[in-house]
C-alpha cells in the first residue's frame, strides 16, 4: 500500500496535534487528561470504521 509523503506528512502532524492536546489536558489535571484520552480514541475509531472509507484502492 503506497503512501505518499503529502499523506504521511498529514498523518505526521495529526499526531502532533493530539500530542500537544494531550499535554494541554495534562496539565490541567488527571480528569482532563483522561477526558481528552478517551476523546483521541473515539476520533481515531471514527477515522477507522468511517463509510466510506478515506483510503479508496483504485487497481
């Protein structure tokens, strides 16, 4: 599965958004972190079982 670097480099800086988020949660206490944790992972599940899919194999 081919990626190209404009997609890899939007993966890339995806996560850095969400690191820096959960820095931001972190600091403002246990609650806020576990908070931003769970919305993360219900963005992620989203991005992954979204219909259609983001990733279309046209071969």
């Amino acid at each position: 599965m081919p990626i190209n670097e404009k997609k890899l480099n939007v993966n890339l800086l995806d996560r850095l958004d969400m690191i820096e988020r959960i820095r931001k949660a972190k600091e403002k206490g246990e609650k806020e972190l576990e908070e931003q944790l769970d919305m993360e992972e219900r963005q992620i599940l989203r991005k992954l079982y979204q219909e259609p899919l983001v990733r279309q194999d046209n071969q």
